[in-house]
C-alpha cells in the first residue's frame, strides 16, 4: 500500500473503493508536464530545516522539497527527452498587487531575492513556457487549457508544491478542462505531510491517477498501469 493511503481509516478506504472510485485513467499518446510552482519562495535555501526556510520565504517547504527535486529533475529530463511539452509556474509578482494572492493569508507573500527563481536543478529551457499566475490554479484565468488544445494534448501529468494547495487547485481544473490529469507522488511536496497524504489520496479517487515516478516511467513506455488499492 502506499504511504499516502495509510493516513486514511481501512473502513474509509473500503467505502470509497466500494464506492468506485480509485480507478487508473488513461495515458494518451500526446502528454505534457506541468511544473508547478518549483521556486525558492516555495522551497527555501537548500540544507534549512522547515523552520528556518519559513523565516527566510513564508510560504517555503523546506526539506522536503529538496529530497523531492532529484526526483523532478529526472521527470522533467524526460519529457524533455520524449520531445514532449514542459510547462512551469510561479506566481505572478506584479499582478498579485491588484487582484489579491492565492490564499487568504494575511501575510503578503514579497517576492524579494531569490523568490520567483527556480533552482537550476530544474530550471527552465529558453524555449519553455513559464506561466505567471496569480491563483492557485495554474488554470485559473490564464491561457494554458487553450495552449493545451492548441497542442493537442490529451493527458497532463502534474508536479510541484504544494500537494494541497496550487498542485490539488491545477489537478481539479485540468480534469474539469476535460484532460486525463496524473499526479507524480513523489515529485509532489508540502510544508506538511499529512496535508501531502490526504490530499493526494483524495486526489487519487477523484480527479486524477497518482503515481510514483517509476510507475509514470514504465506507463509512458506503454505498459499499463495498475491502479492504486485502497484496502
């Protein structure tokens, strides 16, 4: 069983498999990668503990967002290599100033030093697309389901931070944009874990496939993917 699973009741997980849900979707024959808000405003400095990445960007992951990036690179690294499409996000520092940040939080998020840079570990390509927003959807007024049309994409594959936040807004808009949308576990991260579990579990029995980033590995080579138990 996965881990995100165990944080979930066996009763409850035998309610929601009785109910149908937790099946394997579908991965078509035209992906793209969405890299989702993977900055140092969201990770902090690399080597702090949590609390010292908060300190230094407010809403910052810490470790586990470094143990998370070897791990996005190689997603990442092969997109590239399939030739497919690889999408970043970040939030948008000007705009936010008129039409309010991602969440209800007090505390302005200040896009100061480093916050809206991505760590070259995963650094985009000149010729890839970041897309400034200011919701935590990567869909929410932005152009990128028409850019996904334009391209003809049937299935998204989702990365980033955090897990319940900005990664679960972007995954709940691009299946309701009508795309077979997969969630990477672990290429996902959050300030906390049990928020990183539930929602991935919920994630996973309503709007999307979670999957590890070996098991997207051999599913993009063609083999079918089993889906995840709940039991």
């Amino acid at each position: 069983m996965k881990e995100w699973m165990k944080v979930v009741p066996a009763e409850e997980r035998k309610a929601y498999e009785s109910g149908g849900f937790m099946g394997a979707g579908e991965i078509g024959a035209r992906t793209a990668l969405i890299v989702v808000d993977v900055t140092y405003g969201f990770t902090g400095s690399r080597g702090l503990t949590l609390e010292e990445a908060i300190k230094e960007y407010g809403p910052a992951c810490g470790p586990a967002s470094w143990e998370a990036m070897p791990r996005i690179a190689r997603l990442i690294a092969m997109f590239r290599d399939l030739g497919r499409p690889v999408v970043y996000t970040r939030g948008d520092a000007y705009d936010t100033q008129f039409s309010g940040h991602a969440t209800k939080s007090k505390r302005a998020v200040k896009y100061a030093g480093k916050f809206n840079e991505f760590p070259p570990d995963i650094a985009p390509r000149e010729s890839e697309w970041i897309l400034d927003k200011t919701k935590a959807s990567a869909f929410f007024q932005t152009s990128l389901a028409a850019y996904l049309v334009r391209q003809q994409i049937d299935t998204v594959v989702i990365c980033g931070v955090s897990t319940s936040g900005c990664v679960r807004a972007s995954v709940v808009d691009c299946f309701s944009n009508g795309f077979s949308t997969f969630v990477v576990d672990d290429c996902c991260f959050d300030r906390s874990n049990f928020a990183h579990c539930a929602n991935l579990f919920d994630m996973n029995a309503k709007y999307a496939t979670v999957v590890s980033l070996s098991e997207l590995e051999v599913a993009l080579l063609g083999k079918q993917l089993e889906p995840a138990k709940a039991g």
